[in-house]
C-alpha cells in the first residue's frame, strides 16, 4: 500500500514542519511541506492531499496574534477547499500555531460559518511556557483520533498563548457535552498510588496556561478536524525525551492521522 500524500502548509515563521514531517513518514505517511504562496498560485492543491497538517512555529511572526493572519490567509484564500477537505472525511490536524490557526479560523470546534465562542489565549501565568506534560486522548465523538483513544502521551509544550478560553460556562459544557475533547492535561506524581492519574484539574505546572477544564485539544463533530497545542512531534524517538520512562510517545497520534488518510 502507498504512503498516503500529506499536505504540510508553510507561512513565514512556521518552524516546525521537519519535525511534523518526521513523526507523519514515521507514522507511513508521504509528508509534502508546501510554502502558502504555492497554494495561492495553484502551484499545489489541497485536493492533492489525503491529509492536512498545520505544523508549530510562528507564523508570521504572530503579528496580529497567535496564528490570526495564517487564519484569515485560510479562510480568505482556501475557505472552500477546507471546507471540500473536511466535507470529504479527510483528516486535519493542526499543532501549537496550527491549533490556533484552526480555531481562529474557525474550523474548531466548527463548522466555520457558526460564530467564534472559543479562542487561545495568553496563558494564565502571563509567560511563555516550555515543559513536558502529559496528556490523555479524550476523544468522545467519532473522530479519526478515536484510534488512539485512551493513549498517554508525554510530550512538550512551547507557547505564550495557550490557553483554551470560552465565551461563557455554556460553551465549555456544550463542548464536553457533543465530546469535541480530543485530549486533557494530566495531573501525574501526586495522586494517591491506587490512582495515579487524575486529570490536572486546573493544578500548574500540569495544565500549563490555565485552559477552561484541562483541554489540551479539541476536535469538530464531524470527526475530521483535530487540534492540540502541546507538540507530540517531539517524542515520536527515544532521543527525543529527556531522561525518564519510555511510555508516551506521541507517534499513535501519527499512526491514527495516516491511518484514517489511507
């Protein structure tokens, strides 16, 4: 069976399309990092692709905030191939900046012509955050992600602006409620021993910036869309990790992505 192609957009200031392109060939998939300008030019299609990914980085330097010109580019330029590739089942996935590009573009927790009652924010603390935490696959709808469902994962976190914010107490429980969760922060060293893992519950430095309810990520309700800002592309090898336990790589993230993209 052939790799399936995976469109891997790049905006001035993204930084980290390498380390997504690992983790997807890793994974088996056939990664394409493609500079924005060609999409524009049709130079490359979207429709091309089995699968997008929005990598980490910057893009743009986050000059009109975290990934808010990347979300406009999107919906002003490629509104209706994002909506023809979420409509088709094909899987996007969207990491740290790419995360927030999805939500500010509204594509999470969708569908993009609803209006925006969820934004990521400047963490609680006020500070960029870089660490290692750990999170759960807490997917509730039928996602590409419920391959995975369950999973550990150790991995980084590196960003300023993080924080899932929400218009008002109803957002959050309509989310939880139609289980748009796709992961939650961990709370781990500190629980009793016959339960040593308990979601963070607002506890820093487990939830890092402060997110409403632990979420780390969010998916649509159609299942095709799915977003975190921690980065499971820094643990997909061994060598990646700093020293500790081997469990919680982030690859069955990967392998759930190009699984659904075949």
């Amino acid at each position: 069976m052939s790799a399936p192609p995976i469109l891997i957009p790049h905006a001035s200031g993204t930084n980290r399309d390498g380390e997504a392109a690992q983790a997807v060939e890793l994974a088996g998939g056939d990664p394409r990092i493609v500079h924005i300008n060609e999409l524009r030019r049709g130079d490359v299609a979207f429709a091309d692709h089995a699968a997008v990914l929005l990598p980490g980085g910057f893009s743009y330097g986050d000059a009109l905030g975290a990934g808010g010109r990347l979300a406009l580019e999107l919906r002003t330029w490629f509104g209706e191939e994002l909506a023809a590739t979420v409509a088709a089942g094909k899987p996007l996935l969207g990491i740290c900046n790419g995360f927030q590009v999805l939500v500010k573009a509204g594509l999470l927790p969708g569908p993009m012509s609803a209006p925006r009652e969820v934004t990521l924010t400047e963490n609680a603390r006020g500070r960029f955050e870089c660490r290692w935490v750990t999170l759960r696959v807490d997917v509730g709808t039928p996602s590409w992600l419920s391959a995975a469902h369950g999973a550990l994962i150790r991995c980084p976190v590196a960003h300023g602006e993080g924080r899932i914010a929400v218009a008002d107490p109803r957002v959050t429980q309509e989310i939880e409620d139609r289980g748009l969760v796709a992961f939650r922060y961990m709370h781990t060293g500190a629980a009793p021993l016959e339960d040593p893992l308990k979601p963070a519950d607002g506890a820093y430095p487990a939830n890092p910036n402060g997110s409403v309810n632990d979420i780390a990520g969010l998916c649509d309700a159609p299942g095709a869309v799915v977003g975190l800002m921690p980065h499971p592309e820094d643990h997909v090898l061994s060598w990646q990790r700093p020293s500790g336990p081997e469990e919680g790589a982030g690859l069955p993230v990967f392998e759930a992505f190009v699984g659904a993209a075949r």
